[in-house]
C-alpha cells in the first residue's frame, strides 16, 4: 500500500509563493508517474503538474506554465511543487497522486492515477 501526505499548503498573497511537498510511505516507486491536481469549490479536479520517476521529465498544465515547477528529490520519497506569482485563480485544495504503471506518455486524468493523498488547501487573497 502507498500512502502519500501533502503539505506547505496556507493563505499568500497574489504574486506570493508557497511550496507544497508529497511525501510518500509504503511502497517504494522505482517507475511511473507522480502528479498534482487542484479542485476549487465545484469545480471539477485539475491536473497542474507530473512527473516521470525515471528521467524526471515533466509536464504543466497552460495555466501553470512558467509559474510552477515540479521536482522530486534524489531519494524519490518526496515531491515537491514550488509555486511562484500566485494569483487568486490559483486557491484550491491541491492532491498529489502517484500511478505505478509504466508508461512514456503522460496522462493528465485524475483516473490513471491509483494513490492519492488527502489534499492541502492553498489560498490566494487579491
């Protein structure tokens, strides 16, 4: 079983920056994908940003581009996204999520994605 706990969500101001981490327990990933989602209040679940455990490519949604980064320490245990010039668009409960399969694709659906964790919530005030 794999457990995954986010963390660094709170409340910035827009144009702040917050760093949220995803430390995982359990099972060890030696491939696959790990990403970032956000739900705003009824809205549907988002992808923001993934990466490959192996070679570190990554992905990022348009919205994201340029503001967000995504990264992963050396040990794979904790991932990381590093979010700069927030803006109020930006306040959701953001998940992180792991899928163990193999793949070189990225999927962007939160259904390829098997682990999930509870969900930080990141607040932008205007």
């Amino acid at each position: 079983q794999v457990q995954l706990v986010e963390s660094g969500g709170g409340l910035v101001q827009a144009g702040g920056s917050l760093r949220l981490s995803c430390a995982t327990s359990g099972r060890t990933f030696s491939r696959g994908t790990m990403g970032w989602f956000r739900q705003a209040p009824g809205k549907e679940r988002d992808f923001v940003a993934a990466i490959m455990w192996t070679g570190s490519r990554t992905l990022y949604a348009d919205s994201v581009k340029g503001r967000f980064t995504i990264s992963r320490d050396n040990a794979r245990v904790t991932m990381y996204l590093q979010m700069n010039s927030l803006k109020p668009e930006d306040t959701a409960v953001y998940y992180c999520a792991a899928s163990p399969r193999l793949t070189e694709v990225f999927n962007t659906a939160p259904s390829w994605y098997d682990y999930w964790g509870q969900g930080t919530q990141v607040t932008v005030s205007s």
